[in-house]
C-alpha cells in the first residue's frame, strides 16, 4: 500500500533531506573515469547498487559532482564538433643562459640549443630530471612557480652537462620529443 504502510517501531525521524549535490575529489594520479557506482537503500531495508560503465578520460584537479535535477534530461548520443586550431599561450616560467622553460597547462616548452642526454622522472615530490650535455658555469637557479601544474624549477651545472628539475603538482607520466626550437614535453 505503500511506504507509509511499512510498520516500524521507532520514535526516530527516518526522513532524509533531498539529495542536492555531492563532490568526490579524485586522487592525483586518477586519469581515466571507467565506472560510477551508486549504492542505495529500498523501502523494505535492503541494500542495493547500480553501476555504469564510462571510459572517460578525468583531470583530477577538478571535483566529481553528483546531482539529482528534475528538469533536464541528459543526452547520451555523443556531439561532434568541427577541429579549430587554437594556439596555446606559454608563459615563461624559467630562463637561464642556455635554457628557457614555458608551460601551458600541461605542456612545457624547453627553449635550448643543447642535446638531453638524459631525462627520468622521480617521486615525492613528482619531479622530472632533465640534464642537457654541455660544459658550462651558470649559477644553481631555483624559481618557485604560483599558478599552474609546474610548481618548482632547479637548473643546476654538474661536470659536463647541466640539470632542470622540474616539480610537478600531481602524479604525471610524459612524453618529450625535439623540435626545431629545444624540446616539448606534455604531461599525461
């Protein structure tokens, strides 16, 4: 007859306000969305869970939102939108003699005519080691960053190559290739 009908014997108020809008933060290294599971309680007691599979690619820098929204349906079937070619702003997060960094978002431009003899990536904190191949003497240079995933720069001189330690905000891979102006590197 309805959920008003089902006895309970309890003086307790068991009703619950209406959900709004929950956030799940994700974790740093979190980079692909594959399933969203919701976990509920019937009418009669039993508890219940609903999954759905996603595969979506996530930036864990921003929140996941639940909501429940009684006006809107949402549209499953996928949107394709024409290409634009949008150049990206770099800024410059770090210049020395031989080396200047700029970052966009996720990107890093290595502006140098030296070779990387070397590059790996260490943990806690995230870094990414650089060294170029060249005999030089510039002073050690370190530049903490404010705004962006790049947080610290270091450019220090060793016997026959210098470093660039780059700190990163989060848990990254990457990708670095040679263009004509130095190095690219992207995050991922």
């Amino acid at each position: 007859m309805g959920e008003r009908d089902i006895p309970i014997s309890s003086n307790k108020d068991r009703t619950k306000p209406p959900l709004k809008r929950a956030t799940i933060t994700l974790p740093a290294q979190a980079r692909i969305l594959q399933k969203v599971t919701i976990e509920f309680k019937n009418l009669d007691g039993s508890i219940e869970s609903k999954s759905i599979e996603l595969d979506n690619a996530v930036d864990w820098h921003l929140p996941i939102f639940i909501s429940q929204n009684y006006s809107t349906q949402v549209d499953s079937t996928p949107v394709v939108k024409k290409s634009t070619i949008k150049k990206e702003r770099f800024d410059i997060i770090a210049s020395v003699k031989h080396l200047t960094l700029s970052s966009s978002s996720k990107q890093l431009k290595l502006v140098t005519k030296d070779t990387i003899i070397r590059d790996f990536l260490l943990v806690n904190p995230h870094r990414i080691v650089i060294d170029f191949e060249k005999d030089t003497n510039i002073k050690s240079y370190i530049k903490n960053i404010k705004k962006g995933i790049f947080k610290k720069v270091r450019i220090g001189n060793h016997k026959g190559y210098y470093r660039a330690v780059i700190e990163l905000d989060g848990i990254y891979r990457y990708n670095i290739k040679q263009t004509p102006y130095g190095y690219f590197l992207e995050l991922i």
